[in-house]
C-alpha cells in the first residue's frame, strides 16, 4: 500500500513539474507575442499607451477622459 501511494506521489510530483515547465514556455511565448504585437505601427504611430499610469497622466494633462480596451489578440 505505502509502495503504490509512493509511486503515485511521485508520479503527481513528475506531471506537476513538466505543467510548470509548459507553464513557463507557454508565458514566455505569450510575452513575445505581446511585445511583437504593442511594437506595431497602429500601436506606436498612434500614441496608445499599455501602462495604466502613463494613461493617468496624459488624461489629466488633456482633461480627457482615459479610454481602456481590454483583448488579448496576440495570445492567438
């Protein structure tokens, strides 16, 4: 009984670690999609901005109100 828990508990540690390992891979391809996808000329020619308080000081500076588009097309 204790034989087969051990085998079990190791064979959970093993998938756990290659998950975070796909986990990890799977970020860092997201991060270069993101940074790919912010370094577009739609996106840099326009003045958009992905930092929030950048975006609080423009706003301020303009008396405009702050704009927030939420998506996440890079991740496609």
């Amino acid at each position: 009984m204790i034989r087969k828990t051990g085998i079990a508990l190791a064979g959970l540690v093993l998938a756990s670690v290659a998950t975070v390992g796909f986990a990890q891979d799977q970020q860092a391809e997201l991060t270069q999609k993101y940074l790919s996808k912010v370094a577009e000329s739609w996106f840099v020619d326009n003045g958009f901005t992905d930092d929030y308080e950048v975006a609080l000081e423009r706003a301020g500076e303009g008396g405009k109100p702050i704009f927030a588009y939420f998506t996440r097309s890079y991740a496609k």
